[in-house]
C-alpha cells in the first residue's frame, strides 16, 4: 500500500502548490499561471484574465440563513472581485450548479435572480455554465472573465521596499455578520419559536450576505492616475492576504494595528463576542476589499478619498510580515482560518 498524506497537513495553499509543480506551460500566451487572483493570458492588444471559485454548501452557506437569491448575487460578486483585485475590468462569467431535486424550479429561479442582479450591476454577461445533480448540498462554482491593458495589469508580486499599504473600505464585518447568523441558528435549533434578533447587525449581516465588489475602487484608482504596485482582493482575512503580497514580492511589511478599518458595528459585535475587531479583520475573511500597495510618491493621491486607509508599508527583503500593536510591541504575521481542511 503507497504512502496516505492527510490534506491537512499540506493546507489549502500547500495543496496547491503540491498539484502545480509539475505543470509547465505550453503556451506562448499564458502570461501568469497559477499563484494570482486571476490568470493572466494574452489577447492581443490586451490581456484576458479569468479566475474560479466555488461555493459549497456547508462550508461556504448554510441555506438556513442564506437566501437564495443572495447566493447567486454573492458567488457572482466574489469572483468579480479576484479580477478588479488585478485592476481589470470584469466582462463575462460562466456559472456552474450541482443541484439535487430537494430543490424546486422555484429555488433555482431565486438564485438565478441573485446572479442576474449582479449581472446588472457590475455589466457582466453570464455566456454559459453546466448544470449538473447532486447527490450531497448545492454547489455553485462560477469562472469570471475580465480585460486589462497590458500596461495596467497589476500583480501579486510588483511591491518595492518601502511602498505603502493600502486598504479599501473596512474590514471583519462579513466576519462578525457570520457570528451572529451562526448564534442566532443555534438558538433557532434549540427553539423554533423563538424569532432571530437581527435587529441592529443590518451593516455587518449585509458584508456577510450580500457583500460588493470593488469595482469603484479600479475606477477611483485610474481617475487619480494611481497604479498600485502590487494587488489581491481580501477573501481570506487581512493576515493571509498580506503574506500572499508579502512572499509573492519578497519582502518584509509592517502594519499598525490601531490603522486598521473597522466599522462601529464590526467593533460592537466583535466585542459582545469577545474578540478583538482586530483579530475580525485579520483572521475573519470575506470582506472582499482590495489591499494593495502604492508608490510613496502617490500617497497624496488617495490621502483625501474616504476609501482608503494606509495601514502600513513594505520592508526590506531579509524582514517578516509583522503588525505592530496597540502597545508597541510588534508581532510576526500569521495567517489562521484559511486552512479550510481542519476547519470544522
Ligand atoms: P483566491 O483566494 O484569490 O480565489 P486561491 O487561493 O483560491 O485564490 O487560489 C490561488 C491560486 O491557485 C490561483 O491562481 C488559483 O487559480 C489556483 N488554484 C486553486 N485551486 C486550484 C486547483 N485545484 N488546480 C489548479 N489551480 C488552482
Ligand atoms: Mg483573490
């Protein structure tokens, strides 16, 4: 009997890594593989770039508190925003379901009308798919596709020593939103006459249910005639997205934690939970922003845009990720709640 490698020893990047290393690439026209937001290929006069990602049910949504409708906005809208996090702008998506028949022609019109929504919204066409049944939960996996000028494609990897760092809009909400709908489930479970008190979470539950794209964000970004030097969207959580920047550009960064953008609701709930909004925004995910580092030449660009919080810079290349804290002691940057293997 050959070796059994459990997956959660590798982790979800490892995995990756581990199925990658042996394809090489055939085609003159793939410009950026694997190890993106999105692939690059090149069309000409342009660059195409297209990324995937699935929802599953039961790790991704539980349809107890995830409507329809909400769904399909939601898996078009997180794959959308891996193509804005590599400053193009997104053109088509194809969407893929697996589906059993506890499902009624009705559901699935719901989660079409989700889909179409954010079909409307962000001016995308949806130009194919495959449908399929399911013999376990509902999987939806939708391929966005987007295009660039070649000259205004932007990596993982492009940050020089000393750049700043950059975050959109603010962050944990889609984390603390999840809180509550999960506490609110356990006390559905215990008593179904009790009604869900969502009253006063509307900002956080929206960031977990029917989170946006960036796109205003690109769109700020090209007025001001600010490049960022390195980009990725924020899925995973703050901690995680700044190792991907870190070790694609091979340096070191600081981050201060008293810079981080966190909402007053974000920072309320998390501290009836009692975590730190702070650790929501590091570890949380889902928040679907853009970080991204810029030249220090363009800070006076963005310093006035409401959008835009600097929470730190890039070091040198001998240096660690590290977030300095509220106290001043500095801390190495480690990413949690990725590993989707050894999550429960
Ligand atoms: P993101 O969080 O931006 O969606 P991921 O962490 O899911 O990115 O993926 C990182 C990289 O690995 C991407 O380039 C993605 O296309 C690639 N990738 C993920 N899973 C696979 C797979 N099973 N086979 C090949 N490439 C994969
Ligand atoms: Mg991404």
């Amino acid at each position: 009997m050959g070796n059994r490698t459990e997956l959660e020893k590798l982790g979800e990047f490892g995995l990756i890594d581990h199925i990658s290393k042996d394809f090489e690439s055939h085609q003159p026209s793939t410009v950026k593989g694997i190890g993106d937001d999105a692939a690059v290929i090149d069309a000409g006069d342009k660059y195409m770039v297209v990324s995937t990602d699935m929802l599953v049910e039961g790790v991704h949504f539980n349809l107890m508190y995830a409507p329809l409708m909400h769904l399909g906005y939601k898996a078009v809208v997180v794959n959308l925003s891996d193509i804005y996090a590599m400053n193009a702008d997104a053109t088509q998506v194809t969407v893929s379901i697996a589906i059993s028949n506890r499902f009624s022609v009705e559901a699935v019109a719901e989660l079409y009308k989700g889909i179409k929504k954010a079909c409307d919204l962000y001016k995308v066409d949806l130009v194919g798919g495959d449908t399929t049944s399911s013999h376990a939960g509902l999987i939806i996996s939708v391929t966005a596709i987007g295009e660039v000028k070649k000259d205004e494609i932007v990596y993982r990897s492009g940050a020089s020593e000393n750049d700043l760092i950059v975050v959109s809009g603010d962050l944990g909400g889609a984390y603390m939103g999840l809180q509550v709908l999960e506490r609110e489930k356990e006390v559905y479970k215990e008593n179904p006459n009790i009604q869900p008190e969502l009253e006063g979470f509307d900002y956080i539950l929206e960031r977990q249910l029917k989170p946006e794209a960036r796109k205003d964000v690109i769109h700020f970004l090209k007025e001001m005639g600010v490049k960022p030097t390195s980009m990725i969207d924020v899925s995973d959580g703050l901690a995680s997205e700044l190792l991907h920047l870190s070790k694609a550009s091979g340096l070191g960064l600081s981050i201060y934690d008293e810079k981080l953008p966190v909402d007053q609701e974000t920072f309320n709930v998390a501290r009836d939970f009692n975590i730190t909004s702070s650790t929501a925004a590091l570890n949380g995910g889902e928040d679907y922003e853009l970080l991204f580092s810029i030249k220090q030449s363009d800070f006076d660009k963005i310093k006035d845009n409401k959008h835009f919080t600097v929470i730190g810079h890039f070091n040198d290349k001998n240096s660690v990720a590290t977030i300095v804290e509220r106290n001043g002691t500095i801390q190495e940057i480690k990413a949690q709640g990725w590993n989707h293997f050894n999550k429960d």
